[in-house]
C-alpha cells in the first residue's frame, strides 16, 4: 500500500467515523435519475449513485446531460458530509446510451478480432465518450463466457474460450480505467458475477449446475484478470447456482471474490437485486450497492435499516460495504473533482473515434466460406444488388443496448450503414432490393444482409419465456437468398447476429458467407472489406453449429462431447 492508498484508508475512517447509519445506507444506495424519490433525498445523504437507462432522458444534448448531473451532484454536495455521487450507465460497446456517440462492435465481434489492443482502444474511447456525457461509471466490460446458443447475451461476451476471454477482459479494463484507477479513469465492471453464461439451456437467471471446481476452471479465470487490472465495480448476476441466487450466495461473493481473489472495490447488485433475491441476505452475502429501482427504494432501506437494527446484519458489513464504496469514490478523485468535464463534448462521435471503430468491425468480420474467390469484389460491376432490410439499418445492425435497451429499428445519429458504404466504394449501378423481389436478373452480384432483429436480455432467449428467438434464419431471410441462388446469380450473404446461428443450408447455398455480428455505427467497414481494401482476420469467437439438435442438452456440444465435430470450429476464418 503507497502512500496515496495510506491517505484514502484514511480519510475512510474519518469518514465512517462520521456517519450516521442513515447515511451508510445512502451510500449503498442506487436509483435511477428520473424515479419519483423524496426531493431531499440526496441533499440528505440518502443516496450514493445514481443509473441511467431506459427511461426519459438526462436531456437533450450532451451539454443538458452533463448540466442534469451536475445539478444532482451539487445536491450531494451540499448534504451534511458532502460526500459527491457515481454516475453509472449501461456503456457495453460504446455509450450506447448517447444518440451520436461512437457505437463498437458488441463483445462477440470484438472477441473475433483476437486484438487486444484495439479493445483496449475501444473501452478507452467508450470511457472519453462516457464521460463526456457526464458518467464517472460504466457497467462494462462483461466477461460471461456463453454455453449455449440460446442464451438472449451471447453477444455481450467476447468468447466460448476462457482464455480469449480473459485477455479480452483485461484489456477492456485498462481501456476504461487505465493504468491505476483515479481523477482521469472512469470505472468499469466486470460482470455479471458468476455463471450468467453458463446456466442450464442458456436460460437468463437460470441455475448453473457445474460444480464449484468447474466454476473455477472455466469462468474465474477472467474476472481474476479483470481484478488483477483494479477493475473497480463488479456486478452480481441474475443467475443461481445449486439453486442458490449469486446476490445471495456469500461463497462465492465474499469467500471467493473478495478474499480468496483479493477484491477491494464494489459489488454492485443488478437490477432490482434486494426485492428479487432475498433482500437482507444479498447484504450478508457481500452486496456492496443496491439498485433500488422501480419501487424498491423506500423498502430497501427500512428494510436494511430494520435488519441493521434487529441485529440481522451486522454494523460491520455495513461498514465494509461503505468503506469500499468510499474508497473508489476517493480514487477518482470525485471529492476533489466532481463535475463532468465540459470539454469532453466535442469528442464525442469525432471521425477519430469512429475510425477505430471501422477498424473494429473490419478485424471482426469472419469468412466462412468464398467459393471461386468470389470476394473481394471488383468496385467496377456493372451492377450490385444490396438486399434485406438490414443493409440500410444501423440500428439493426448495432443490436440491443444501442440508443435504447431493447435496440433500435432504425438509423441514429453519425451511424453508417452496410448500404451505404457499399455505395460509397462501388463504381457501378448499385441497386437496394429491400424485401428481395429478385427484379434484377442481369445483376452481377447479389449482397444480401440477413440476421436477427434486436434483442437484450431475457427478450433474446431461444425457448425461454419470451421465445421470440430461434437458432435458424426466418423463412423470410431464407426466402432471400433461395430467390437470387434460384436466378443463377453470385449470391454474397452477410450474417447480422449476436450469436453463431444454424445456417448450414444457407451457407452450402451461397457463393460467400460472412459473419459480421453486430457491428455498430460503422457499417462501411463492411463495405470496405467486401470490396478487398482491407483483408479479412477475423476468427470465430465461438463454434458454429451444424444443426439443431446440438443444442438438445444443457450446453452447446463443443463443451461436453470431444467427438463432436462443429460446421466450423473455434478460431476458424478464411482469408484473401
């Protein structure tokens, strides 16, 4: 411990030594900006962070946002110890909350790349981008390692490796944090803490049933990297394990994380975690922050209070949970410094930026098939068919967590789409046949853009209670590609999806097949790609399934059965 870490341990006990238990429990409070709370809520203390998501906005421009933060923060400030409040937003590929914001490949994409260093420049310019709208928190990166297809987050991890996906994550952590997490950091969060991937059929909040020394194994790994960087948050999962819910399971929370891998930052509940997972046991289970959101503000704190009081929890995990949360407020220097930074503004979606997010979605793009060299294609065809609704979408294209939690449906501020990049690099007539009419039979090339509609959480569950979701294409996308492959003509297929999905007819049938993930705000690295002015290096991230049926079990097959064989097997991706 250096002499800066002397001096916060210090100011701590000072701190606490001060407090009142109305106030510790402030500080374990969180909700979101816009809830209907008493008006003296925060100017008493009772509050320590404050979320945003889904939900009006701060206002309408970057300026306004920073200025509705600001007006909250000086509200801390003037409480009886002035202690000033973390802002946290849901930052997963990007500030995807931000309408004009540079928006990154999502997580799968980025695991495809293999480059640590440009995710770590990712996070870097998502921290800038965050900040800039007036956020010192992000719920970012998610290090889940996904088992099975059906699971509506795969696309919010980077891989089906542990390995690929503890470097990711320390990767993603240095860009967010930096070095050392102070005045110029923005703290991120390892999450969702643990199993959250790996549940039984890939069901959200389900149970995981691998054993303790499995967990270990294959899923520690990356939170202990994400720890070893300072990573200061870490966020609890929905999930159970031996039907016993993660918020509330003090093994792995405070024996585990905490102790045995050494964690002194915040744990964090996920949404509605006191109401949802046994209120009171969540705190003696090592939850450090509660969202006490949607109505759980008031019976969360007389609920803790209460349990505080009756001797159900003790004053000295009270105490913890407020030293730990005092702790990173002090080492991003928010008592010295607790207003956004006005001149972060004009950064915000800059041609800088958004060029490394090109580069992203370039490096993510994986091959799978190019029969007769079909690609790169010449800029000089004669004429170029684009079709499906995908290819002039960017929403469609960025997935959930973009602008709005479920997604977008439609374009938003600075984005680009595949279309229109293929406009910008194609020298002959390029015609959007948008629904696949197939009115174009002396086409040269059909490009079609297929792939799922946005999704987040439980919404994107295969067979769970949405069930909105399947592992094959929709008639209607198959229906595009048979109606140019029946024309005889060069049929490109481009792949939007936030998971491997079963399309093993479609691949068979086209001439290229590509999966592009969700690549965000940046659809002309696509173009860019298809048309040879960059290679592609992208590499699957995860197995591609041959069929169905791999998915009858709890997990995919790649993880349990060494002789199945996949369509396409991790770390596959063609090349020019």
């Amino acid at each position: 411990m250096d002499n800066k870490d002397i001096n916060i341990e210090d100011r701590i006990d000072s701190l606490l030594a001060m407090m009142t238990l109305d106030e510790k429990i402030g500080q374990m409070t969180q909700v979101r900006h816009f809830e209907e709370i008493p008006e003296d809520a925060i100017s008493s203390g009772a509050i320590g962070s404050i979320i945003h998501t889904e939900g009006p906005l701060p206002g309408s421009d970057a300026a306004s946002w920073q200025a509705t933060f600001t007006s909250l923060q000086k509200k801390a400030l003037s409480s009886r110890l002035g202690i000033p409040l973390l802002f946290g937003v849901d930052a997963v590929h990007g500030q995807n909350t931000y309408n004009g914001a540079t928006i990154f490949p999502h997580n799968i994409g980025l695991g495809a790349t293999r480059n640590t260093q440009l995710v770590e420049k990712a996070a870097e310019i998502t921290a800038v981008e965050s900040k800039a709208t007036g956020f010192n928190w992000v719920f970012s990166p998610c290090v889940a390692i996904p088992y099975n297809e059906k699971w509506g987050r795969v696309y919010e991890a980077f891989s089906e490796s542990t390995a690929l996906t503890e470097e990711m994550s320390r990767a993603s952590v240095k860009g967010h944090q930096g070095r050392r997490l102070d005045q110029n950091s923005i703290m991120a969060t390892a999450k969702h803490f643990i199993g959250d991937g790996a549940t039984d059929n890939g069901v959200e909040g389900g149970d995981c049933s691998l054993s303790p020394q499995e967990v270990k194994e294959r899923l520690l790994p990356p939170y202990q990297a994400a720890v070893d960087e300072g990573v200061g948050a870490v966020m609890a999962s929905f999930n159970s394990m031996a039907r016993l819910p993660m918020h509330a399971n003090k093994y792995w929370i405070t024996d585990v994380l905490k102790e045995s891998m050494g964690f002194n930052g915040i744990v964090v509940s996920d949404w509605k975690g006191y109401s949802r997972f046994g209120e009171n046991e969540i705190i003696n289970a090592g939850i450090d922050m509660v969202m006490a959101v949607d109505g759980d503000f008031e019976m969360y704190r007389e609920g803790l209070k209460a349990g505080v009081e009756n001797g159900q929890v003790s004053l000295a995990r009270i105490d913890n949970a407020v030293r730990r949360i005092l702790r990173q407020k002090l080492r991003l220097g928010l008592f010295e410094n607790p207003f956004p930074d006005a001149g972060l503004i004009a950064k915000i979606g800059i041609q800088k930026h958004r060029n490394v997010a090109r580069q992203a979605v370039r490096e993510s793009m994986v091959l799978l098939k190019n029969q007769d060299k079909i690609l790169p294609l010449d800029k000089n065809l004669g004429k170029i068919v684009v079709v499906g609704e995908h290819a002039d979408n960017a929403g469609l294209q960025s997935g959930g967590w973009s602008i709005h939690w479920q997604g977008s449906t439609e374009n938003y501020t600075g984005s680009t789409t595949i279309l229109e990049g293929i406009k910008r690099l194609a020298k002959g007539e390029v015609i959007y046949d948008i629904d696949a009419t197939g009115d174009h039979e002396d086409a040269d090339v059909a490009i079609i853009v297929i792939g799922e509609t946005p999704y987040a959480e439980l919404f994107g569950d295969i067979g769970g209670e949405i069930d909105a979701y399947q592992l094959t294409l929709s008639e209607e996308h198959q229906r595009y590609i048979s109606t140019y492959v029946e024309k005889g003509i060069k049929v490109v297929v481009l792949l939007i999806s936030g998971r491997p999905l079963v399309t093993t007819d479609q691949i068979d049938r086209s001439d290229a097949f590509v999966a592009a993930w969700l690549p965000g705000s940046e659809g002309h690295g696509i173009a860019e790609v298809l048309f040879g002015a960059y290679h592609f290096k992208g590499k699957l991230p995860h197995s591609w399934p041959k069929s169905v049926e791999d998915y009858q079990g709890k997990y995919g097959p790649n993880f349990w059965d060494s002789s199945y064989a996949p369509l396409f097997p991790f770390g596959y991706g063609l090349e020019y």
